[in-house]
C-alpha cells in the first residue's frame, strides 16, 4: 500500500466536498424546478442565479480538483478488496468529470442558444459557441443527462459511505464526518 | 457684360442639369436586404432580436430632405426574441398583443439634414395602439444604384404598455430598448 498516503484528508479537502454537495444540490434542484416553470421574469431569474451558482461551482470544482492533485486521499481501509478499490477510484474520478464537465456543458448551451452569462450581472463572461438554436437544444439535453448521470453516481457514493459505516464499521465515512470517528 | 452673361448661361443650365441628374429619390425598399432590429438588456445580459416583415414608402431624396419622407409598416407578430418560447411569450397580451395589434407604424413627420450625409428623422412611431413622437438619426451613402440608411434610437417600453403586469417591474427586462435599422432601398425607375 501507498505508505505516503495521509490518514486523512485536509481540513481544506473536507470543506470542499461539504460545500461543492451543498451546491450541487442546490442548483441541480433549481436547474430541475425552473425549466418546467412557465415564462415569467421569476424564470429568467432563477436561470441568471442558476448560471451565477454554476460558474461559482465550476471554478471551486477546478480549484479542488487542483487541491485533490496535490494532497492525496488517504488510504483505503486494509483487506478492502480489489473491485472496491477499482469502483471507489472510477466513481470519484467520474465524480470530478462530473464536476466539471456539467457547469461547462450549461456554458456552452447558454452560448449556443444566444443568452450570455453576465456573472451577477456585472461581469459578462466570453461565449463559447456561435449561436446556433439546434446546437443549443443538443447541449442542454446533454446538461441534464450528466446532471442525471450524476445523481446516480452521487446515489452509489453515498450508498459506499453508509456501507462503510454500518456493515463495514470502518472509518471511510468519518474521514469526511470527523465527528464520526472522535466518538 | 453680355458676353459674360453668354459664358455664365451655358454654365449655370449645366450646373443645375448636374444637379439633376444626381438628385435621386430612393424609394423602394429592399426588403430582404435590409434589418430591423432592436436589443435590449434582460437580467442586465444584453439581448437582441429582430422584426422579420416590414414594409415601406419611402421618397428621399438626400439632395432634398425636407420634400422626404419614410413610412413604415411593421408585422409585429414576426418578431423573433431568439427563442420560440420567448417569440410567444412576446406576441402575447402582456407584451405586444398581436392580435389586436398586428401592426407597428412609423410616419415621419419632418427630415432635416444635419450636413456630412446624417439627418434627422421625426415622426410618430405607433406600437401596441399608442402613439407618440420620436426621432432618430439617419445616416446615408450611396451603394451603387442603392441608398443605404443606418440608425439607432432608443424607445422606453413602459412608454408603450409593452410589458405589463408581472413584466412591468423593470428588475429582470430593463425599460430602455434600443432599436436599430439598416435600410437598402432602390431609386424610382
């Protein structure tokens, strides 16, 4: 085993697991909610603050993705077996393309379908893509499949978690809960 | 002084013959080649859209500008916002209530030249069944055979009714709306 791996993860790591979940969820539900709204200026409101959280997640995704290259994850519990190595690393690697790959995919559809994103409405940001309406209709089909994709992976994570602290008994899940493992 | 005045006559007729000739009236609209457009900010993004059929009946002459005069006809209902929900949203009785005001009008009411090619335009423009004055700057060249007038001038909705109820808040669609044409129009044959 990687005798260089940390027992656990930084403070600065569990923050940002906690924060990007919380604003995950969040603005998933609201992208959810706001699209099957009828037209109204409340509906162009939530999509100005849905694009504002997206930005805000893409750019903590990038910086933790950063952060989770150079501090390593600790350890997985001795005697886990091999296909649990293998699934915990594919799901968090798809996890962190998730991460980014979601936000990225809402910029493109907003610059296909000719509304630029103006974070909080002081700071217009470049448009990716010419417009282009049909181009536009593809990538948010796109957006919402990956948001799906990642609720499933979200579902299985923390699934994995539960496992861990209520058949395994490990301290997989209190490495994010410190709480957890100081009882 | 007669023989001045034989010298001068044959050149004041040519000079008013030259003037003449380059006198044009535009006054056919090239439809397909021309734009009407306007934008606007929303959630302060800046959008744009266009009217897609509009008609005229122009007369100018840039030679003569106070004998001009431009009257539009615009079919509101072939406004495109960028997006079919927005375009029927738009058309409906909050906003633009095409159906019991298909059409926009433009009348000018007076052209004075501002010299360098630009002028000034006033008129009455009519939207939603309200009318009020406006002006706009025109500028002008030659392409070709065609005229070609360019502008800009900046409307309030509000002013309009274009907008109400849960609209009339100018928090998510500002107020200020900029409408911008492009003109090709053809000389009289």
């Amino acid at each position: 085993m990687s005798s260089s791996r940390p027992g656990s993860y930084t403070r600065t790591a569990i923050r940002l697991h906690w924060l990007l979940a919380l604003g995950l969820s969040a603005t998933l539900a609201l992208g959810f909610y706001m699209s099957d709204l009828p037209f109204s200026p409340a509906k162009l409101q939530y999509y100005s603050w849905h694009k504002w959280a997206g930005i805000t997640l893409l750019l903590l995704a990038v910086f933790r993705l950063g952060w989770r290259l150079t501090h390593p994850a600790p350890a997985a519990p001795a005697g886990m077996p091999a296909w649990q190595h293998a699934a915990s690393e594919w799901t968090h690697r798809l996890l962190y393309l998730l991460m980014l790959a979601i936000p990225l995919s809402g910029w493109l559809m907003s610059s296909a379908k000719g509304v630029p994103t103006v974070y909080f409405g002081v700071l217009p940001l470049p448009d990716l893509l010419e417009r282009n309406v049909e181009l536009g209709k593809q990538l948010g089909q796109l957006h919402g499949a990956l948001n799906f994709g990642l609720l499933g992976l979200v579902a299985l994570h923390a699934a994995a978690a539960l496992k861990h602290y209520v058949i395994d008994r490990d301290e997989v899940l209190g490495r994010m809960l410190p709480f957890l493992n100081k009882a | 002084m007669k023989i001045r005045l034989a010298y001068t006559l044959p050149l004041l007729l040519s000079l008013l013959a030259s003037t003449a000739a380059q006198a044009v009236e535009y006054s056919q609209l090239l439809a397909d080649k021309s734009s009407l457009g306007f934008s606007y900010r929303q959630m302060n993004v800046p959008m744009d859209g266009s009217f897609k059929r509009f008609k005229a009946q122009l007369a100018f002459d840039p030679a003569q500008p106070a004998k001009a005069s431009a009257a539009f006809e615009i079919e509101v209902a072939s406004i495109d916002v960028g997006s079919a929900e927005g375009n029927s949203e738009v058309s409906g009785k909050l906003w633009f209530n095409t159906a019991t005001h298909p059409t926009a009008r433009f009348v000018s009411s007076g052209i004075k030249a501002l010299g360098n090619n630009r002028f000034e335009v006033a008129g009455k423009l009519t939207i939603k069944g309200k009318t009020l004055d406006v002006s706009t700057p025109v500028s002008f060249k030659a392409d070709g055979a065609n005229g070609v007038f360019e502008g800009a001038f900046t409307i309030k909705r509000a002013d309009y009714a274009i907008g109400e109820g849960m609209w009339a808040d100018f928090g998510t669609v500002a107020n200020d709306v900029q409408i911008k044409f492009r003109l090709l129009a053809a000389a009289k044959k």
